[in-house]
C-alpha cells in the first residue's frame, strides 16, 4: 500500500502510457456495433409489449418483403416488355429514403440508441465516432428488412437489364454501378436518420420543451395512421387513370431529388441516358457526403452540448398550489397538485392528447360514410368513458412522493376527490361541447340529450372504476418526463390487467343503458331516448359513489403496502 492507495491504483494514477487514440478505429467500430447488440438485447427484458410488437412487425415486414418479390415478378416476366418496372424501382427507391429520414422527423418521440451525448465524457470526437455508430445502425429489423429489400430489388434489376437492356455496352454499365449506387442508396437511408438525431441531440432546449415535442411527434404519427385510414375508405373512389397520368411525372421529379438520384442511375445507364445518369451520380454523392459532414458536425456539437445541461429561461414563478376557487384544504391541495400534473407530465398528457385526434377521426369517418354515424356516436361516448380511465394508476404515478401523502396523514377521500376534480375541471367542458355539436354535424339534433347524458355519465363510470382500482392494483409507473414512445409501464402485465378490469367496470354498469337506447332508437322515442340518457348519468354517479368509496376503504388500511410496491420508478 502507498498511503490510501493500493498499489495497482498508483500505478493507475501515475500512468504515462494511456493516451488519447490508443483504441484503434477497428476496435472501436468492434466496440461500438457490441454495445448496440447489447442494448437491442436488453431492451426486450420485462417489455412483453416492445417483443410482441416487433414480433408483428417482423411478420408484416415478412409479408411486405413476399408482396415485393410478387410485384417485382409481374413487372419484369409477366408484362411483356417491362416498360413498368424502371418506374417502380426509382418510386420505391426514393420512397425508401424519404421513409427513412421522415420517421424520425415526424415520430419526434424515437430516440437513438447510441445516443451521442453519451459519449461525451470519453476521449472521442464525432469524427472519430461516426465509423462505428454507421455500422451500428445496421444493426436493427429496419436496417435488415431494408437489406433484404435491396437485395432483392438488385436480382430482379439483374434480371431486367439481361431481359430488357438497351444494347450490351449500356447493360454493363448498369450491372457495374448496380451493387454500388443500391450500397450509397442504403447507406444513404442510415446516415439520415443519424444525422438528424445527433441534430436533435445538439440543440440546447429545455426537459419540457423535449417532452412537449415528444407528444407532438407521437401525435403527428397517429394523425398520419388515422389520415391513411381515412383516404383508405374512399380507395375505390380514386381516378385511376388520373393517377397513371401523372405518377411518372411525381417520380420523375422525385428522382432529381437526393431521396430518388441514386437508385435512379442504373435504369438511366441501362436506357441509355448517360447525362442524365452522370447528373443524378452527382446529386447522390453530393448529398452523401454533405449529410456525412452534417452528422460530423452534429455529433460534435452534441459531445459539448451534453457538458454544459439543458437551457433554461430563468423566468419560473412559483404560484399558490391550491387553485383561487377552491377552498384551502387538504382536497384544494391535492386538486392542484393534479392540475399542475396535467399540465406539465408528459405521461398524463399522453393520457389525454389522444383523443381529440380520435374525436376528429370519428367526425370524419362519420362525414364519409353516413351509414356508419351511429356507430360513430356510440364511439364518441365510450371515448368519453375510456378518458375517466386515465386516474387508473394515481398511486402508481405518484412513486417516491407518495410518502409525502402518508407522512402528512392526507386523507384518502380528499386524496382522491381532488384527483377526480382536476381532471373534471379539464374534460368536463370539452365533453359536453363535442357530444352536442357531433351530433349537430350529422344531422341528429334529436340525439344531443342522450348523447351528451350518456358521455357524463360513461366518463364518471370510469372516474369511479379508476380510483377504486388505483387503490387496488397500482403498479410502478416510468419517471415523470418519460418520453410517452419509450413508456414501459403501459406494456407491463400489470397495466394490460388494470386496465382490462377498468374497461370492464365501465362497460359493464352502462348496459342497461345501452339496450333501453336501442330500444329507443328502434322504435323511435325521443322519450326513450331521454331516459336512457339521464340513467347512464344515474348509473355513472352511483358507480363513481362506490368506486369511490372502496378506493378511500382500500387507501386508508393499506396506503404504506401499497407504497412499497410503486415505491421506484421504472
């Protein structure tokens, strides 16, 4: 021993022989695609929902990958001169590129796995860096699928250029640059989603302004899915000899792009059209090696951005928890503490922001096929029920604080009540405005009082299903700030149970609702209609009483066990 150090720690400290570079770029690219096959592994334990989902893309992909070879087969052996198939490959290459740099763009919520910023304490810089993250990127289902794909598409290439090549000098041309302009267009389609992370990474924003774009981008992918959705039900309406008439055009633009130049080249050289296959060359280069300059300059810029923490405006005021309108009291504490939550978690606002896309989803729906808006009625209401179920783990949300509420000797009822009126305060007014005005849009005037009874009515069955399972199945949530795309607790077993349960209790007590406003519409009694609207109301108060009244039961013998079970967050 030398002092308090150890030997080996002396030798350590004193060292002369550790430099910067001494880890050969070869190793760290080994380092590095090691630590991602060790990331990717681990992010599939105790995450039943992220395997079974990646389980159901693989197969669609599978799918999609038979569905390509079909396409491709009918394009080159079976349309007698293969005038098609040129056109297919430039729209699907440049389709592939743009896919690869929107998901990112739009799903604002995705995240890098090698996120730079991690790296900033090491000895490294981006350039340094930038080999091993590329290979990194390989691996990962997209990447493969994408590699398949390509390989794919590069046999049936081969095969048009033999079959229907324009004179044999041009034939080897295309066949020399094929392999070579499909690996730029592939590496192409990874460097632009790592580029745009580590831009992502670099600029300095607050937690909150992240978590807010976060819900955004989780937004903007659902009103993509719903919007696709939606033209999908007018398919048979589309003009297709107008779409013919100008698709060629669209991908003819789109191959003078960076998206489309490069998986261009070769059907240009086998066409015969040097000038512009020479042009598109330079367009692919060109914008390979500005986005490889541009991911350079991100990751640099991230590595220091990572050191100096996130920005702040400075300009936070602290203003009283319990809200003007409410009187002081443990219950006025506790309603503000929520609505300050409702304003400022990510994880409560994922809970809400939901459903006004599905409220415009259902309108549309109901627009476009007027013999669905019944149904779209009916879904309007169970939405309405479905959002009380948000407070299904309060006690799970609250993690470590809730020892604030125990110490404080809070009691259940106002521990509860006051979750209940934050979010009534906030869904109560839109409620009754899209269960009045939807059924004006359709035509239905007659059917705003059971519409708009009937949401109340279903949202404060949910209220009532939510505190008294929140008192009796919380689970560990994710932190506050959890990135609503990255949220394990949603897909743990104890979620799926806790929320089949809820959707259960608020079915259940509304079914006699439902048969008398059937009863009602069959025969066509506004009076029927009524008081089946004020029993949904009846039913939803009584089943939020007893919801209520086994939360508070349950919450105050066993508010310490169950704690311990939400104690630490995921």
């Amino acid at each position: 021993m030398v002092g308090v150090l150890s030997s080996e720690h002396t030798a350590t400290a004193s060292a002369a022989g550790v430099h910067h570079g001494a880890v050969s770029q070869k190793s760290l690219i080994r380092l590095l695609v090691t630590l991602k096959w060790t990331l990717w592994k681990r992010s599939y334990r105790k995450n039943i929902g992220k395997l079974v989902g990646t389980i159901l893309g693989g197969l669609y992909a599978l799918g999609g990958l038979v569905g390509l070879v079909f396409a491709f087969l009918g394009a080159t052996l079976w349309s007698g001169e293969g005038d098609l198939f040129p056109m297919i490959i430039r729209g699907l290459g440049a389709l592939t590129v743009l896919l690869w740099f929107l998901i990112p763009v739009l799903a604002f919520g995705l995240d890098d796995t090698l996120d730079p910023r991690r790296f900033a304490l090491f000895p490294r810089n981006g350039k340094e860096l930038q080999p091993g993250l590329l290979a990194a990127a390989m691996l990962g289902l997209p990447s493969l699928f994408t590699l398949v794909a390509l390989v794919i598409a590069t046999a049936f290439e081969v095969l048009w250029l033999v079959l229907f090549g324009q004179g044999v000098g041009w034939i080897i041309a295309a066949v020399v640059l094929l392999i070579p302009a499909n690996l730029a267009g592939l590496a192409l389609c990874l460097l632009l989603p790592r580029a745009w992370f580590a831009h992502s990474a670099s600029r300095a924003s607050s937690r909150s302004g992240r978590e807010l774009g976060g819900i955004i981008g989780m937004l903007a992918m659902f009103a993509v899915i719903y919007g696709f959705s939606l033209g999908m039900q007018k398919v048979s309406e589309i003009d297709v000899d107008f779409v013919m008439r100008w698709l060629p055009t669209v991908i003819d633009v789109l191959t003078w792009t960076p998206f489309g130049a490069l998986f261009a080249v070769p059907m240009d050289l086998a066409e015969g059209h040097v000038v512009p296959a020479l042009l598109r060359l330079a367009i692919g280069a060109a914008t390979i090696a500005l986005t490889w300059l541009w991911w350079r300059r991100s990751l640099d810029a991230s590595l220091t951005s990572a050191l100096t923490g996130d920005a702040s405006s400075g300009t936070t005021k602290v203003s009283a928890l319990v809200p003007r309108f409410v009187k002081p009291s443990a219950f006025g504490a506790m309603m503000g503490k929520s609505l300050r939550y409702w304003r400022r978690d990510t994880r409560y606002l994922a809970a809400i922001g939901i459903y006004p896309l599905i409220i415009v989803f259902l309108v549309a729906m109901g627009m476009m096929l007027p013999e669905s808006r019944s149904m779209m009625l009916a879904m309007v209401v169970l939405m309405c029920g479905l959002s009380g179920l948000s407070l299904c783990n309060e006690i799970g949300f609250d993690g470590p604080s809730g020892w604030v509420n125990i110490t404080a000797n809070l009691p259940a009822r106002a521990n509860l009540l006051g979750r209940v009126a934050a979010i009534a305060v906030i869904m109560v007014p839109p409620v009754i405005v899209v269960s009045a005005v939807i059924p004006l849009l359709y035509g239905l005037p007659h059917l705003i009082p059971l519409i708009v009874l009937a949401s109340l009515g279903t949202m404060a069955t949910g209220w009532g299903a939510s505190v008294a399972i929140s008192a009796i199945l919380p689970y560990p949530a994710s932190a506050p700030g959890t990135n609503p795309m990255k949220d394990k607790s949603a897909s743990s077993t104890n979620a799926m149970l806790t929320m089949t349960i809820a959707m259960v209790a608020v079915f259940v007590p509304q079914i006699p609702t439902v048969g008398l406003a059937i009863w009602g519409l069959v025969v066509g009694s506004d009076l029927l209609l009524l008081v089946a609207g004020i029993l949904s109301l009846a039913v939803g108060i009584v089943a939020f009483l007893v919801g209520l009244r086994i939360g508070v039961a349950r919450l105050t013998s066993r508010y310490p066990d169950l704690f311990q079970k939400v104690r630490d967050f995921l």
